[in-house]
C-alpha cells in the first residue's frame, strides 16, 4: 500500500495523474456547530430536505430529489438551497490540502464547495465552473481568472487557460464568484446532453488529459448519473486509481474495467492517514 501511495504521490507531482474529487471527501467534516456535512446521496438528500426521508424512489438518488423540490418550489429555492448548504462554516478535509501539496495543475472537484478555492486564494489559478440550462449558448462552463491581489475572480475568454500554471474545474458548480449549481435531473440531462457534444469541456482541457490518470477520492460509481459524469470529464485517459473498501455491483466493476482504474480497497479515511 505505503508503495502504491508513493507512486501516486509522484505521479501527482509530475501531472501525469489528475485529482479528482467526490461528495465522500466529506465524511468526516463537520460544520462548526456539528452539523454533518453531506458525504452521500442519502445525507444530501436529508440535508436538502430539513433532515426528513422522502419516498424510496426520491431516495435512490439526489439528483431526483431535487428535482422534486425544484418541480415543488421552483428553481431557484433549490439553487438557494445549495448556496445554504456549501456556504456553511466548515473546514476542508485533510486530502484536500494533501493533495494541493503535490502541486498538480488540473483539479477536478465535482463537488459544491468553496474549500479549494479558498485553499488557492494567495497563489494565482483558473477556475473554470460548470453550468446548465444555459439559455443563450451551448457552453456549459464558464471561466475565471483569480487576482490574487484584489482577493476576487473575474471572467477570462477560454484562451487564458493555454499556459494556466493551475486549473481547478468545477463542473458541478460553485458558491463562488456566483452561485450556480448542477443539481437537479433536469440540470444533469442538460449538462450531460452538451457535454456529449463536445460542449462541457474547455478544448484545453480535452488537450490536456488526454492519457491521463485519476485519482478518484470521494467518488462512487454506484449510479448512472455519477459513472456519466465521470466519463465524459476523463474522456482519453490512460488508467487511474479509486478508493473504495466497499462492495462492488456489476455495473461499478465493469465502468473500473472498462476504464482500467486500480482498486485500492480501503476506506478513504485509512487513505487519507497513509497520504497525509
């Protein structure tokens, strides 16, 4: 194991293997008043929904849930809701910070934070923010750059990523600079529909990982949604690694085959002591 750590260690450091970051990287983070961050589905879904269960069928994936309370209270309650959620006070989880140390230059974070980009704010970076249901183009992203002086983001044309000596993408959206969130059915099957058109991903970042690896910490492959997702932002790569002591079901067998990632059968908090 400490072996396999190290390579990854390397491979981070020399960008040849590409962080990528899901909901369980918070499992073990609380808010400041003890509140439980949301590491799930199910715990997002409790949080989004005042701590009560909905039905079997709302529980079986976040996405859905939420579609349910944007289809009950409109769009914007559940965008609020999410600012709610990811702006509360909290600290970054511990690999967040490990893995910033290796210094990679693209970051994939799939979550709804602010805590990398808060790690980032005293040294320049990229930032580029997924987006759905978009109404006057078919780009699902938009991108900034961050002035480290003035403390704040603002918008860059796609060009300024060339020679961006660090890119964090967020392709699920962000508190910050202005609260935007994929969260919904509805948002998924719009961001999905255009990134399989080629409209998801900045060409650069296309460029870029191609024959790449992932670290996968936090993610699960358990759902449709997420196995999508993960696609088509790791579109060309070479291999990887994903955390996970739990069983597997068929179909996250074959998404791990098909795309040739190492099992490291561990739990991510036992990950994170041998890392850090």
């Amino acid at each position: 194991m400490n072996e396999t750590i190290e390579t990854i260690k390397k491979e981070l450091r020399n960008q040849t293997t590409v962080p990528y970051f899901g909901l369980g990287i918070f499992e073990d983070t609380k808010t400041k008043e003890g509140e439980q961050m949301p590491y799930d589905s199910d715990s997002m879904i409790l949080m989004m929904n005042n701590g009560r269960a909905m039905s079997d069928r709302l529980m079986f994936e976040y996405s859905r849930a939420a579609m349910h309370l944007e289809q009950r209270r409109g769009v914007e309650y559940i965008q609020q809701m999410m600012n709610w959620i990811y702006t509360k006070d909290f600290k970054p989880a511990p690999l967040h910070k490990a893995i910033l140390d290796m210094q990679p230059r693209y970051i994939i974070d799939t979550n709804r934070d602010s805590k990398i980009q808060e790690l980032l704010s005293y040294e320049s970076h990229m930032l580029v923010v997924g987006k759905s249901r978009i109404l006057d183009n078919d780009y699902r992203y938009e991108i900034f750059e961050w002035d480290v002086e003035n403390q704040k983001y603002f918008q860059v044309e796609e060009s300024a990523l060339d020679d961006a000596p660090k890119i964090l993408f967020k392709p699920m959206g962000a508190p910050i600079p202005e609260p935007s969130f994929v969260i919904s059915d509805a948002d998924y099957v719009d961001w999905l529909t255009e990134a399989m058109g080629g409209f998801a991903v900045p060409a650069v970042l296309k460029s870029y990982r191609k024959t790449k690896k992932y670290l996968f910490l936090g993610t699960a492959f358990d759902r449709d949604t997420d196995r999508m997702v993960a696609n088509e932002l790791t579109l060309d790569l070479e291999g990887g690694y994903f955390v996970n002591e739990k069983p597997l079901s068929k179909k996250e067998k074959k998404f791990i085959d098909k795309h040739n990632l190492e099992l490291i059968e561990i739990s991510l908090s036992d990950f994170t002591k041998a890392f850090v």
